[in-house]
C-alpha cells in the first residue's frame, strides 16, 4: 500500500493520504499525550478531509502502545462526533489494538454497532482487521 505523507506528529500518529483506497489513513502509535496533540492531529485531519471531499477515514490502533487519556476520550465522544457528521466522510475504518498492546479492548464489543446507530446511515463504520477488510468496505 502506497502512501503520502500528509503529517506526521513524532511517537504519536501519522497522518496519510492512499490513494488507491481513496482514504485519510491515521496510524496511532500511541493514542495517549499528555498535552492537545491528539485533538490537533484529529481536526489536522478532519480539516484535510473537508478541504479535499474526502469521503474514507481509517484509523488504525493495531500497534498503539496506550489508549486516549480521559479528556481526549471526552472529546472523541462529543465534539469528534459531531465533526464527522457534519463531514464529507461516508465511511470509516477501523483497526482495533491488537492483544500485544494490552491496551483494554472491552469497548470493542458494541463499537460498530453503536458508532453505526449515531450516524443513522450518514457515514457507515466497520471494524477491520486488514487492507483487505478496508478495500472490501471503501469498494
């Protein structure tokens, strides 16, 4: 999979742009800062997104070392949410931690599903595991 480099914030996530799944690729190598580089890199992208109509977010946690801190978490439920729905996105990807991580995966179980209830058939999520999963839902 071939990628540009949109931005890249050190030991946290990088942010690209793969064209032939036609996707804003975040890859997390830790969900966790201390300070606002997680919302400065979300709205990066989210900014990126609406400037370029893309309609494919993917997001992938497989290797991120440590989940959102608490605040982070808070805005990803309310305020991410709300840009998103007001985006070009149509659909989102995403890989979860992979069990190496020992990150805490319980939220897992209903993600899809409650994620999918939010968007009310706007923008339309998918847990994956692989490219191959990605193509199969961006297609």
């Amino acid at each position: 999979m071939s990628t540009k480099l949109i931005k890249d914030y050190p030991d946290l996530v990088t942010i690209s742009w793969v064209e032939e799944l036609e996707t804003i690729y975040l890859k997390w190598h830790t969900e966790h800062d201390e300070g606002e580089r997680v919302i400065e890199a979300v709205k990066f992208a989210l900014s990126y997104v609406n400037d370029h109509h893309i309609k494919n977010w993917w997001v992938d946690l497989s290797t991120s070392a440590q989940g959102l801190k608490e605040s982070d978490q808070t805005w990803v439920q309310t305020e991410f949410g709300k840009a998103i729905a007001k985006s070009s996105l149509t659909k989102l990807a995403m890989t979860p931690p992979l069990p190496e991580t020992g990150q805490n995966i319980d939220w897992l179980d209903d993600w899809e599903s409650s994620t999918n209830a939010k968007y009310k058939g706007k923008i339309e999520a998918r847990l994956v595991q692989n490219e191959s999963d990605v193509r199969a839902h961006f297609k």
